[in-house]
C-alpha cells in the first residue's frame, strides 16, 4: 500500500510569512498552552516568528511552566548501541554515507552486541536504543536477533535492559511485524528534512533513503505492523527550522487523526560535525540553527505538544543540554558511543577491543560525561533520574498511556517509578558521592506526596530496594 503525502510545502512555508504574533496575541496563545491542551498549527507558526528577546523569554518561562506540570524533575535516561555504520545510503551530512572512503566499516557480531550491552549495564542503564546504518548485512531479522541478545544480556550484579528502543531505516509492514513480536518500545525515525525538494538535494537519487514518500509514511507502516509508540525527528540545518517544527506538527496531526496516538517522542539533532563528510562543517551547514533559537524550538514543541517526550543526544554541550531540560527535555542519552564496539574498549579491554575505537563514527559527540557524572549534576539541581520501564511492561503504551497522560493521571506512577529506579542506580552502580547526596534527595521527595498511602507505598519500596530487591514499579 503506497500511502499519500500529508505535508502541504507551500502551505507551511507561506504561515511563515510575515506572521509575527502582537503582544495581545502572543499573550493569549501563552495563556492556552498553560492550559496543557496543547496549540495549533496556526499558533504555532506564530510563535516561531517571534524574534524580540523579551517575548523568546516567555515561550521559554511557558514551556517551563508546562514541563513542570506534567514532568515534574523526572529525567529519563538511555543510551545508542550502534550496531554497524555500513550504509547504502550517501546522505551528505552522515559519517556513515557509503562513499566516506575515511570510515573504517563495521558491522557488530552477536557476541558483540552482547559485550556492547554489558558495558552499559556496568554503567547503569536499563534503556537501550538500537541503532544502525541501512545495510543488507543488518536487515531485519538481523535487528531481531541483535534485540533478543540485548535482552539476553547479564551483569554482574544480573541487571538487564528492560527496555529496546530501535532506530531504523524504514521497512515493510511485515518486518515491523517482527520488531512488535520482539517487544520493543518505541519505533524511532528521522524524516531528516519534511521539504521534498530540499530532501531530493541531501539524499541523492538511487539508494533506498531517496525516496521522500516512502520514509515520510513509515509510522504509517508501523502502526499498521502493530507498533504502539513511535518517535519523529529532523536534522535541523538542512533547512528553515520553522518549516520542519510545522511540518512536525502535521506529522503528529496526521498520526493522531488517522491512527488515535500522536508521536510518543520527538527528537532534537542539530548537525554535527563527522570524519570525511564536508558538509557536515559549521562554514557548510544551509541553516545552522543558532542556540538561542535552539532553545526556542525545544520550548515551542514543548507547549505544543506537551505531553510527547522531548529527547536530546550527546551531540550538544553540557551546559546547552542542561539548559535545555528545564525548557522541555524529558529524556537524554548520557556517556553515549556513535561508533559500532565504542563501549567495549573500556577499563581492561585487549588491544582488539580497543581498535573498535577506531571504527568510524556517524558525528562528533559534544557531552563527553560518564553516567555517574551526569547524575551527580542532575541530583544538585533537584531532578530524579529516572531508569522506568513500568509503562511498557503494565501496558500503558500508545494511545492507553496518552489517555492517562492527557488528564494527568500518569504522575501516580511516573514519580513512584523513577524514584525506585533511581534508587537501584544509587544502591548498585553510583559513586559513593553521588550515592549519598542521592539519597538525602530521595529522602526530601518522599515528603513531597500528598496522599499518605501512596507515600507509605513508596517509602515501602524504597526500603525493600535498600535491602536488595530489584525491579519494582507500580
């Protein structure tokens, strides 16, 4: 089935026009978005004209304000396992565009993706995201048996990733019959540019990745192979990033309407630089977006859709990412690898393990922190880092989770659940300093629970974590 092209360019760029909103109009479109019901296509395009400092600050004291409500201080984390960069592909801004005669190619065993994976549970994960180029060599039954190994995976301590995320070239629906079948979370993939006539100039005629409409229309696909939760994303640079938020909102009109769940997540990469891709240089980059207005189009999507999680990479700084999160961002990837084998040339590694280091990677990484790190920078501003996988194992997925989130129903088991998460990292993998202000934070948030039972709950489960029990969540 060949389905039909939902973006409208003419139309989306012409909203642009001369649009800038009056400060009586930018003040009642503020005031609907805290109601948390979200905007409309039209306010939004609006928004996105808005240029003067002062009213910039008030998207962002409104995005804030949203992000607060409903996510509270809950950050959830993750981490990419690129298991290969061979690609068919030769989008200009990639490392892995196969004609990047630089890029030492890799496509990672099972035995390797294994090791990838207890790496990260060493360090504390319990998400993963599955990533990989467009290859014959890492087709679908491929990624079917690279997510049964990562599942498979142990520690030492006998943790396990409870939850795979993929982000994957576009397929059939058949194959992605075969991911649902494997229980993953949520389908990610980026349209890299909605404008069709920009998209023909950075993904070249004659590979899979050419064709527009049949990447535009993959969630399609994915619904209809019985996936729950997908996630959107743009490369943001290729073109007018005001196009590419509008054409985000159609997107998740287009699911919503025609499938009874918008986008689970969207993702914010700008580009970056990448061994052996000019393009990918700041002085070659069409529409570098500056950080200022990087800003505005986290809080702007924020407001807009304000119950879609907000993910941010390691592409960006330390202090842009912790910027960004009081603006919108509700999850992150920390001590993250872009490379295939990158986590296994750790502490001990042989001099095979070490050369995986070498293996090209798909961009320049901008946060260079270890988890723990991270954390420890999280906890002292007051945020929860959450590790929860409660939703997807008790069924609150797809549209079930968003009629929970809509009327504000999730948070009794959102907090509940990344506190005990956060208090498993504490208890097994954390730096006895972080482990210890860790602790005191979650002491502090106990008290915060209004209803006395569910505190006691809490507080019971808290405790039995303490004492050695794992994985438990409301």
């Amino acid at each position: 089935m060949r389905h039909q092209n939902f973006i409208d360019r003419d139309k989306l760029y012409g909203l642009l026009d001369n649009n800038a909103p009056t400060e009586e109009q930018l003040n009642e479109i503020l005031n609907k978005a805290r109601k948390l019901k979200g905007l409309g296509l039209e306010d939004v395009a609006k928004l996105l004209c808005v240029e003067s400092v002062a009213d910039i600050q008030k998207i962002l004291d409104t995005a804030h304000y949203c992000k607060e409500a409903i996510y509270g201080k809950r950050l959830v984390f993750f981490a990419p396992i690129y298991t290969g960069n061979a690609c068919v592909n030769n989008c200009v801004y990639c490392g892995f565009r196969k004609d990047n005669t630089q890029l030492k190619r890799k496509v990672l065993t099972m035995d390797e993706i294994e090791q990838e994976t207890m790496q990260l549970l060493r360090m504390g994960h319990k998400r993963a995201l599955l990533i990989c180029g467009e290859s014959p060599r890492n087709d679908a039954n491929y990624m079917v048996e690279a997510i049964r190994r990562t599942y498979a995976a142990r520690d030492e301590k006998g943790s396990r990733i409870r939850r795979i995320n993929v982000e994957l070239a576009p397929m059939s629906v058949e194959d992605f019959a075969k991911l649902k079948a494997e229980q993953i979370g949520t389908y990610v993939c980026f349209q890299e540019t909605y404008d069709p006539i920009a998209y023909k100039q950075f993904h070249p005629a004659g590979t899979p990745k050419g064709d527009y409409l049949y990447r535009l229309t993959c969630m399609d696909r994915a619904q209809e192979g019985g996936i729950n939760d997908v996630g959107l994303g743009v490369l943001f640079g290729l073109v007018d990033y005001r196009f590419e938020i509008l054409a985000l909102m159609e997107h998740a009109r287009h699911l919503e309407e025609d499938y009874g769940c918008g986008p689970h997540t969207v993702s914010f990469p700008r580009i970056e630089p990448a061994e052996g891709t000019p393009f990918s240089l700041p002085e070659n980059i069409p529409h570098k977006v500056s950080d200022n207005d990087f800003m505005k189009i986290i809080a702007i999507i924020r407001i807009a859709m304000p119950y879609t999680g907000i993910i941010i990479s390691t592409r960006e700084t330390p202090t842009m990412r912790d910027q960004l999160i009081k603006y919108g961002v509700s999850q992150l990837s920390a001590a993250s690898e872009t490379n295939p084998g990158g986590y296994e040339a750790g502490e001990g590694s042989t001099d095979q393990q070490t050369d995986h280091k070498k293996t090209g990677a798909q961009f320049t990484l901008g946060d260079h922190r270890s988890l723990d790190e991270v954390i420890s920078v999280l906890i002292d501003g007051g945020y929860i880092p959450s590790f929860c996988t409660g939703c997807y194992r008790k069924g609150r997925v797809g549209a079930d989770f968003m009629d929970l989130a809509k009327p504000g129903l999730i948070k009794q088991y959102c907090k509940p659940n990344a506190m005990f998460t956060f208090r498993e990292y504490l208890e097994d993998y954390a730096s006895p300093e972080t482990k210890a202000k860790g602790l005191r934070l979650l002491e502090e948030l106990t008290q915060t629970f209004d209803k006395e039972e569910l505190k006691k709950r809490v507080e019971g489960n808290l405790c039995r974590i303490g004492n050695g029990e794992r994985d438990l969540y409301f």
